[in-house]
C-alpha cells in the first residue's frame, strides 16, 4: 500500500510540472520574441541570459515529469514498485542540480535586470497580461513593475514547490519504521531540498542586494561592474573600512573579485589571488595580491572579524569555482583559505613580467612552484618559481624572427637568474651577450656563463669554431681549447676577457705546432715551433707568427741554422746565420723529448672547472634536488641535441627521482667497500652516466676529445696527453673517496685517512685500468704518430723476417738448435723440416697475439706472462724436461715468437704499456718481460740492415 504522503506528492509535481509548462509558454517564450536580435552589448547579454533561463526550466520539467512517471509507477503497482525506486529519493542529486541550475540562470537575470529590460519592449502586451500571470503570484501584488510582477511569477512557484516537498518529505519520513530500508533515503532526501531552501533564499537576497547595488553607481562604474556571475557580499558603506594606502573611496566584494572604488577608476582584484593576512593589530587587515598590496582598516576588531571572515569565505568559494550549497559557511570548511594555489595570472603592471600570464601554483602573492610563464611574444618559461622568480630546473623557449622554431634554453635557476648547469641554443634578450645560433652547454652563474662550458657555433656558420673551457662573467678566461675550423687550427692554453693570454700552444693542420706567450690573442715575445718533420725553431715571433729576430733551427738529420730571421711578404724566409752541419745524426728517440705543453699549464689547475662542481656537490651532501645544477643532466651532444625532436625531455631524471637514486647511491657505496667488491662496483659507476663518477668522466671524456681528437691529434701532445689521463684517475680516485666520505657521515661514521703510498697503488692499479678505455682512441692514436718512425722500421723488418721459414729463422736468430721443437712440425710425404712455416712456438705466438685485444696495461703485461710461460712450457716438453731459459736463450726465442705474432705498431703498445703500468710492477717479472719485449722490438728494426750486410747480399729464394 502506497501512503497518504506519496499521493500528495504526486499531486505537488503534478501541479509543479503545470506551473512550469504555463510559465514557459505564459512568460518565457513572449520574453525571447520581444527582442530576438538586440543591437546593444548590453541587451545581447539579456538575451542570451533569457535562452539560458528557458533551457534551465525545460530541463527542470523534463525531470520533474521523470518524477511523475516513477510515482505513477509506485501508486499503480505498489507491490513490484519499493519506495526506493522513487526518482525524489533514487536520485536526489539530479533533481536538486536542475532546481540549483534553474536558480542560478534566474538570479543572473535577475542581477542585470534583465526582466525589466524585456518588458519594456512591449509594455502594452505584459500589462495585458497580468491577469493571466496572476495565479502564479500567491502573495503578491499586480500592482508593482511589469518586470517585478515577471520576476516573482518565475520564482514564487518554485519556493513554495520546494517548500511542499520539504513538509511532504518530514511527513513520509514520520510514516516509516525505523529500521524501514528507505528511512536514510528520505533522511537524505529531506537534508537535500532543506540546503536547497537555504542556498535559494541566500541566492535571491545576494542577487537582490547586487541589484539594488548598480542603482547607488554612477553610470560608467555600472557598466563596468555589471556582470550577471557578480554577487555582492558586503559593501563598505555597510561595514566602513579605510584602505591604504591605495585610499579607495569603497569597497565592494563579490563573490569572484575584489573591488575598490577610486573616484572613477575600478580596481578589480580575482579572489583567486587575494590573500588575506591578519597581522597583529586587531582592527587592520592585511590584503596581498600578485602587484598590489594593501590593508583594510576597521573601526573596532569585530568589523575587522566581519571583513575577514567574510573575505575569506568568498576566497575559499572562489577556489572551488563554484557557488557554495548548500550555503555559505554551513559546512565545515578550513579556517582559512590555502597558502598554495594553481591559477593563471596576467600581470599589468610596467616591468619584466607586464602583459605575461603565468599559470601554475602560487604562494602569498607569489609565483612559488611549478608553472609556465608566456610573454606575448611568443617567449615561455616552464619550470620552478621561487617567490616570483624562476628558481630551480626550467626550459624557457624563445621564438625565433624569420622562422617558425624555437631557441630552447633549458637551464637551472636561481632568483631569477641561469645558475648551475645548462643548455642554452640562443640567451634571452634580456641577458644575451653572445652571438645568435651559438650552442652553450655548461655553467652559469648569475645569468653568464661561469665555470665550465662548451660553446659551438651554428652548423651553418661562416666561421665555425668551438670552444672548450672555462668562464669567467660571460667571457672566456683560463685554460681553454678553441678549434678555428676557417683558420685550420687549434689553440690550447689560457685566456682572459675572451682573448688569448698567457703560455698557449696552437696546432694547425698542417701539423705545424706553436708554445710562447700570448696577449690578446697575439703570441708574443720568444717562444717554440715545431714542424710535423720535428724541424724545431726557438726563438721570436712575429704577431701573426712569422719568425723575426734572433733565433735557432734545428733540423731532423742535426744541423742547426742559428741567427736572424725575417720574413718578406711574398718572398719566404730571410736568414743570416750560422749553419752547423757538424752534429751527429739524432736518436729517432729523440723525438720524444720534444713534447709541448709540459710544464705550462699544471695538471692540477687544468680542469678546475670541471672538478669544482663535484666538489661543491659534495661539500653540501650530496642532495639529490642539487645533482643536476652541480652535475648536470644527461643530453645528447649539442649538434644531436639540435636536430632531436624532443628537446623538452632528453633524457633528465625527475628531481624526485634524483634525489632518490642519490640516497641508494651512497648506500651502495657502503656495500661494495671491499677490495673485491670495489672494481666490479666503480666499472658498473664509471659506466653508468647518471652517477656522479660517470658524469664526471664523461665530461672529462669530453675536454680530452676536445684537446687531442681531430686537428690536436699531433705526436708533439702525446706528453700532454698522457699525465692528463693520469691526473684523471688521481681526481676520480679522490672523487669516489669524497662520496664515500659523506656516505659514511649519513651513517655517523668518518672515513680514515690513506697515506700516498696507497693511494698511488689504487689510482694506478684500481682506477687509471678502469678509465683507460675511454681515453683509449685518442691517447693510442698519439703514441702511434709519435713512434711512427721506429714502428716503420719494425714493420720492414717483420717483412723480412717473415720471408724465412722456421728453421731458417731459428737458426738466423741463433737459437740453439737443441731448443728447437720440431716434434710440433707434421709433414706431408714430399714436405722436408726447411720448408715449414709458421708451425714453431706456435702457442706463444697465438698468445701474444692477444696483447692487442685488451686496452688494459696489466692484461697486456699478464699476455705477455702467459706468452713467455708457453715458450719456456715448449722449450721443456722438447728436452723432455722443466727448463728454466736463462736470458741468452730467452731473447732469441722471444724475437721469433714476435716477429711470427707480426704485431702491428708494437712500439706504441710498448710504450703506453710502460707509461701506464703499474709502479708496483717495476723491477719484477712484469718489468723484466717488458724490457726483454722493448729489446725484441729494437733487434727487430735492425735486422733489415744487418740482412743487407750479410756476405753477397740476400736472395730470398735462397731460404727456401
């Protein structure tokens, strides 16, 4: 059985659902034909609000017949049909958006009068009908404005309506026991339409104090406060408040801005962005906004508490974005609005940030968070704010003037300002003091390049160069590598405010390379040149580096031209001197004493700038938020970075994640502390270029390339070169040590000093293996120009003796022929022991072959362990006995095995092999095995000659 309450429903949204069909076609759609197409702005807006208004009560019938239809379901078939399946309780929160929406649209028209507005296009025709409208006016009179008797005739129906459903809804819920399943449908239904009350009878009074509002304004402020979304709150001249010290004559707050009246001007402050601060003096209120900042002052502590409350209130509404239900303040809510929001902000006034919008999160006033700053240039900023400045990670892009692309400067900042490390196309107007289409990757400081950094020119550029080094406030100063590519040379030494200054070495193509002293980018004073033929001059140059004056060539077959120079344009070289031609031909050795650069520019203070980051890093604990300002973020090479697509995510780690992987890094340094843990561990790092090893060694990697690959690939850097990498390892090693310094101090604990007899044996043993290869290709490139000659005369001479076979060479070399193993030959039926070749010592010789495959010193040396430990096993299975061979045995044996393994450039492996081993090696099996190779390689050049000198020459059908 249905109740006595469900029966008056159903007649209340039957009589509803009449009301609203008679008002539409009684008022609605006569107000709609009045005017269709307005001329004015201002009747336009009417119009459209009218279109809404009827929208709104189209859809407010649609449901309420919905309404209808499920309580006809419920009367007629009350056994299949539960009170649940009522549309009113089913769905409380759809019907009460459609009364909510209906009151809205009719508020905003009652805001801009736009009743009024309508009837007076047709007056007579609405006086006629206020007989017809007056049974949709209960209470009131048909006496006021047509526009009045309009507006009551669309709101009083739908009061009382939702008034009836209130009571009806009481008396339903009186009707069920407690523990019916729809009791909290109903309670929940009767809360709903309560709040609607309440939110409508707070909509009206907002909207009819904002009406009566525009009637106390002089025209002009009218039309420009007269907004259908506006709603008065409180008014100055209700509550008085005194505003300094901007001196407002009133202040009006709306629901959505901030007003303060000065004369004829407005000042309209979103609430979005109106923070409010008490402070400390109970009668004043302090008000920030983005350019402005003011207060309020009441004239005793509760019209201050009234003012702040009810600014407040309207701030926290205006976050939200929507109207309060169900009414302003009934509900709980925070005490205050919140210190951080996400809005977007236009700023006006003169300065840096005039006409830019910046969208994101904000603190008191400030842009303070991750946003996006754009100019209407074109010009836009992403990243961190600080207190209104860029501060922290961010990508600004700059348009570019004749094409449809933009400059990428993406960078860490600080106040303001490029700090820290980054990658910059083109600098902003703004801070730029370089050239445009320059690639820089590197430091800044201040907004100028500072500390390390790498500047190329654009790919097209007329006069393409690159510079390498470091900065000092924009310019380049101290030490620093630029490639002059329309030059064909490349300088390598001090600068100072972007000129070449102090000791400088300049290699050309050529391969003519130049040492002395420079000033302003001219080399002055004596200095060195030396010739790809190591033709050496010492003496003065001109600026353009033309020899003049007093000075003294060395050629390479000794003689030596000492006097003076001076050279005629066009003519060549001028001379007058004395030629010695008395000297005695040169060691080829010799050559390698003529190294540049040694001495002129300290190992130490090389890369200071690279080191220096990575020290500031850890000097400050290693932060993760700070990695990549210190460190940098892993990137492409500029030019790929030119052509990528994806400029705005080359691979850069979140901070989030940086700081995390920071935390784990140090922690894993604790667990692979020992001795056998520690080498898989620092190749795993050195590998890995988001560490800080690995960044650190490929930025090295980097200023190495830089100095030695390309037109620095001269023999004459080979001693450079050489004890930079040492000096790299050493840097590397006291890296690590500094990570795990602040490693142990996250624990509490403090790591003990080492003395320099261990580190030594850590950076040579442990790290210089580690490192090696990735200065490998360039290092080994200059060992073999510098020791090209001699490798030339070993390489003959491998030639030659290659022509013998094995016997014939065992016994050109004087090996006795009882060590001889020719057990190892098998030969064929017609084949004799003369004939064979290639067959002797032949595990020695495939295992010396390995010495190449390995760019490790100590795995050379261990190759060349196992090499002898064959020929001694080979020379002992022959006797049939264990052979220890004394040296006169083992030299010989030795040169065979190397010149069948024909190792190519043998002398530049000798030789790095020497400079890069370990100091623990020297005087042990490893340094003897070393010597008796180098001695190998010496014989070897000389056989050529010794062939020559045999009696009658040689004929190499004689060997066989």
């Amino acid at each position: 059985m249905c109740s006595p309450e469900e029966a008056d429903l159903l007649r209340l949204e039957e009589v509803f659902s009449t009301t609203l069909a008679r008002t539409s076609s009684l008022i609605l759609q006569p107000l709609l034909l009045a005017d269709p197409e307005p001329s004015d702005s201002r009747g336009r807006e009417s119009m459209q609000l009218l279109h809404r208004l009827h929208e709104r009560a189209q859809r407010l019938w649609e449901v309420t017949e919905l309404s209808l239809h499920s309580l006809r379901q419920r009367l007629h078939h009350p056994s299949s049909t539960g009170l649940k399946a009522l549309l009113l309780l089913q769905n409380t929160d759809s019907v009460l958006r459609a009364h909510k929406e209906y009151i809205e649209s009719y508020t905003d028209c009652m805001v801009v009068q736009a009743f009024q507005k309508a009837t007076k296009k047709k007056s007579e025709y609405w006086r006629n009908q206020r007989k017809v409208l007056q049974p949709l006016l209960s209470h009131a009179s048909s006496e006021g404005s047509l526009g009045t008797m309009l507006s009551q005739a669309l709101q009083q129906p739908l009061a009382q309506h939702v008034q009836q459903y209130v009571l009806l809804l009481l008396s339903l819920r009186d009707t069920l026991g407690k523990h019916h399943p729809a009791q909290k449908l109903v309670m929940h239904a009767v809360t709903q339409f309560e709040n609607l009350q309440s939110f409508m009878g707070q909509a009206l009074d907002q909207a009819v104090a904002t009406q009566a509002l525009w009637h106390s304004l002089n025209s002009r402020l009218r039309d420009v406060l007269c907004t259908p979304t506006h709603r008065l709150l409180q008014d100055s001249q209700d509550i008085p408040v005194t505003v300094t010290p901007l001196r407002a004559e009133r202040v009006l707050l709306f629901d959505d801005v901030l007003v303060l009246l000065q004369g004829h001007n407005v000042h309209s402050f979103d609430l979005k962005l109106v923070w409010v601060d008490p402070g400390q003096n109970k009668c004043v209120l302090h008000i920030l906004t983005p350019e402005e900042e003011f207060s309020f002052c009441a004239r005793d502590s509760q019209s201050q508490v009234v003012w702040r409350w009810k600014v407040s209130k309207a701030v926290c509404q205006a976050l939200r974005g929507k109207k309060d239900f169900p009414v302003l303040g009934s509900i709980i809510e925070p005490s205050a609005p919140p210190d951080c929001r996400h809005v977007a902000y236009t700023f006006q006034h003169e300065g840096r940030l005039c006409q830019a919008t910046y969208e994101g999160e904000w603190c008191w006033a400030k842009p303070h968070g991750k946003g996006i700053l754009k100019w209407p240039d074109g010009r836009n900023h992403v990243g961190d704010f600080c207190q209104g400045l860029e501060h922290g990670f961010g990508i600004c892009l700059v348009p570019q003037a004749s094409e449809d692309k933009f400059n990428c400067y993406k960078c860490h900042w600080q106040e303001g300002s490029m700090c820290g490390f980054g990658i910059c196309d083109q600098l902003l107007v703004t801070l730029s003091r370089y050239s445009n289409d320059e690639v820089y990757k590197g430091y800044f400081q201040a907004g100028l390049r500072h500390g390390f950094g790498v500047l190329d020119s654009a790919l097209k550029a007329s006069q393409p160069f690159r510079y390498t080094g470091h900065w000092e406030r924009g310019q380049r100063s101290g030490y620093g590598i630029e490639e002059d590519n329309d030059r064909g040379e490349r300088y390598i030494g001090m600068w100072q405010a972007d000129h070449r200054h102090g000791p400088g070495v300049v290699v050309t193509q050529a391969g003519v390379c130049y040492q002395g002293t420079f000033q302003g980018d001219k080399m002055t004073g004596p200095g060195i040149l030396l010739c790809e033929d190591d033709t050496l001059y010492e003496g003065t140059f001109t600026r353009d580096l033309m020899l003049v004056g007093k000075g003294k060539i060395t050629f390479p077959n000794g003689f030596t031209l000492e006097g003076s120079f001076s050279s005629l344009s066009g003519k060549g070289l001028y001379t007058q001197g004395v030629l010695d031609t008395a000297a005695l031909l040169p060691d080829p050795s010799s050559a390698c004493k003529r190294q540049l650069g040694l001495g002129v520019f300290p190992l130490e203070n090389r890369w200071q700038g690279v080191y220096s980051p990575f020290q500031d890093f850890v000097d400050a604990g290693c932060p993760g938020d700070m990695q990549e300002a210190l460190l940098g973020f892993h990137v492409h090479s500029s030019r790929e970075l030119r052509k990528s697509q994806e400029y705005l995510s080359c691979e850069r780690s979140h901070p989030k994640d940086s700081a995390g992987s920071m935390e784990d890094t140090l922690r894993e340094l604790l667990q692979h502390r020992e001795p056998k843990a520690l080498q898989p561990y620092l190749r795993k790092a050195l590998k890995n270029s988001w560490h800080p090893l690995g960044k650190l060694l490929r930025t090295l990697m980097l200023t190495f390339q830089a100095t030695y690959a390309g037109m620095g690939t001269n023999k004459h850097l080979q001693g450079m070169a050489r004890e930079e990498v040492k000096q790299h390892a050493q840097e590397l090693w006291a890296a690590y040590r500094s990570l795990l310094r602040v490693a142990l101090q996250h624990q509490g604990q403090t790591l003990e000093e080492e003395d320099k007899q261990t580190r030594d044996l850590q950076v040579h043993g442990l790290l210089l293996p580690l490192i090696l290869p990735s200065f490998y290709s360039e290092l080994f490139t200059l060992y073999l120009l510098l020791h090209e000659r001699e490798d030339g005369l070993y390489s003959q001479g491998i030639t030659n003796l290659s022509l013998f076979p094995d016997t014939k060479l065992l016994e050109f070399l004087d090996v006795q022929k009882h060590l001889w193993p020719l057990k190892d030959l098998r030969l064929t039926s017609n084949q004799r022991y003369s004939l064979v070749r290639d067959k002797c010592f032949l595990s020695a010789t495939e295992c010396l072959q390995k010495i190449i495959t390995t760019v490790d010193p100590r795995e050379k040396l261990e190759v060349l362990e196992k090499t002898y430990r064959e020929v001694e096993a080979t020379v002992s299975r022959v006797l049939g006995q264990e052979y220890k061979l004394p040296m006169d045995d083992l030299l010989p044996l030795l040169i065979y095995v190397v010149s069948r393994a024909r190792i190519q450039h043998l002398g530049a492996e000798i030789h790095l092999i020497r400079d890069m081993m370990n100091p623990i090696h020297t005087g042990g099996l490893y340094d003897f095995l070393l010597t008796a190779l180098e001695s190998c390689y010496e014989h070897i050049q000389k056989e050529d000659m010794r062939l020559r000198h045999l009696p009658g020459h040689w004929d190499s059908r004689e060997l066989w």
